[in-house]
C-alpha cells in the first residue's frame, strides 16, 4: 500500500518526475488510485502513451504522478555519481551515503531545522517526519541530488541555497 504522503511528496518532486522514463511495472497515481503499468497493456502516463509493445505514442488520455520505487530511487542517485571516483562498488556508496543521511547530524540537519525556524537539535526531528522507506528514500535522494528538503508544515520541497555550490547550481543538475 502507497501512503498518501508519498503521492503527495512524489508529485512534488518535479525533478524527479522529469526524470521519468515510464515502464513496465511502474507505478503511477492519478485521480485518487495508485496504477501500475502494464506489459502488452497499453499505459498512459505523464502526457504521453506508452506501449510496450510497438512504443508508439498517441494523444494524452491520463496525467499521472510516478511513485518510483526505492529501487528506481537508488538509480537516480546514482546518475549523479562517478561510482569510480569513490573507489566503491555502487551498492557500497548508495549504503554509505544513505547511512551518512539518516545517522549524521551534519549540515543537512542545521539546514533542515533553519528552514522552519527551529534550533537544529537532532536528526531525527527531521527523519521522523517520514513513515516508510519510500518516504524516507524519496527524501535522500532529492537532498543529496538537488539540495532538497522536505517541509511537512508546508508540505513542500525547498532548496537550501546557502548550502549549495555553485557548481550544483539548479541550471547544472536537470
């Protein structure tokens, strides 16, 4: 079952919704329902059909939200990544900075907490927010590849822009 934050922290993740390639088995939410995409049925997702079988594209029927999986998630992480330059094997990098996310109290927490005024205590006041894996994975991966938090109280992602490098710019991660 997909949480109702999830859908809601998914579709406004507009950087990763850009990063939608729709396929088989992809999970999607419109009009209230959670969908899947199917193999020889024909899906029509984020203003565009898609068929597996022929790939042809026709006249936009839904406009649906993409729920990735953690899976799906830990690829996007990955494409900002050089697995290379970390001298690591892929899975060793997303465990380490996936842990480095959920155990440190770094500067994403000082951020996190300053977005919404308060003291930065701990990181758990910011984790805590987040009831499943998909929530919490979702929430890695926007901040470690776009700088973005999510902020339960508006409910939306923002952009730390005094702990952003030049270089990770907006303009220089799309």
């Amino acid at each position: 079952m997909i949480a109702n934050r999830y859908c809601e922290m998914s579709e406004k993740a507009k950087l990763i919704q850009d990063q939608w390639n729709p396929g088989p088995g992809d999970r999607y939410f419109i009009s209230g329902e959670v969908k899947t995409a199917g193999n020889k049925t024909r899906t029509y997702v984020l203003g565009c059909h898609w068929d597996k079988c022929d790939g042809c594209r026709a006249e936009v029927q839904e406009v649906g939200t993409w729920l990735p999986t953690i899976e799906q998630l830990q690829k996007l992480f990955l494409q900002y990544r050089d697995v290379h330059d970390y001298r690591l094997k892929a899975s060793q990098l997303i465990a380490a900075q996936f842990y480095h996310f959920v155990d440190s109290d770094t500067w994403r927490v000082n951020c996190a907490h300053a977005a919404v005024g308060r003291a930065a205590k701990r990181q758990e006041a910011y984790i805590d927010q987040f009831s499943s894996l998909n929530e919490l994975w979702l929430a890695f991966v926007m901040s470690a590849n776009w700088f973005r938090y999510w902020l339960g109280g508006p409910r939306e992602w923002r952009v730390f822009k005094e702990t952003v490098p030049d270089i990770w710019a907006d303009e220089n991660r799309k």
